[in-house]
C-alpha cells in the first residue's frame, strides 16, 4: 500500500488518500506527538479496511509527517 497524498482537513486532523482503497478518505486524528486512524469514508467500490491495513496507514502517514518515531514509541506499542 502506498499513501497517494495527504492534506490538512482541520485543527488536529489530516486526510489520507490510498492506492489500495481509491474511492475512500481516511481521517487521522492527532495524539500527543502522533497521528492515529480516526474515521475511514469507506467507498463500497473498495476491499474491506482490515485492522492491518489501518496499522499500516498509520505507519505510513506517520513517516509521512516527521512523527514515525513517536509513533513507534506508543504506550499501546510498549510490551
């Protein structure tokens, strides 16, 4: 999966535009330092958005935006 391009969408949030899922917007919410899956505007015309595939984008956007090492730092990452 690719991340196509992203854009602010307001105070704390931003979009996500996929390659695997065309048709569907992604809201990410900011928490703390970094970006989780907030909300998917899923398309009937896209798969299904698997708990995987949410990780995924948000490793993804989180590279994207400078933040991929708050993100991996996570509380609900430490075991």
């Amino acid at each position: 999966m690719q991340l196509v391009r992203w854009s602010h969408s307001r105070r704390k949030m931003v979009r996500g535009y996929f390659d695997k899922f065309p048709h569907s917007t992604v809201y990410f919410r900011r928490i703390r330092r970094f970006y989780i899956v907030y909300m998917v505007d899923w398309d009937e015309v896209d798969p299904f958005v698997s708990q995987g595939d949410r990780e995924e984008m948000q490793h993804l956007i989180n590279e994207e935006l400078g933040r991929l090492k708050e993100y991996e730092q996570r509380k609900s990452r430490k075991g």
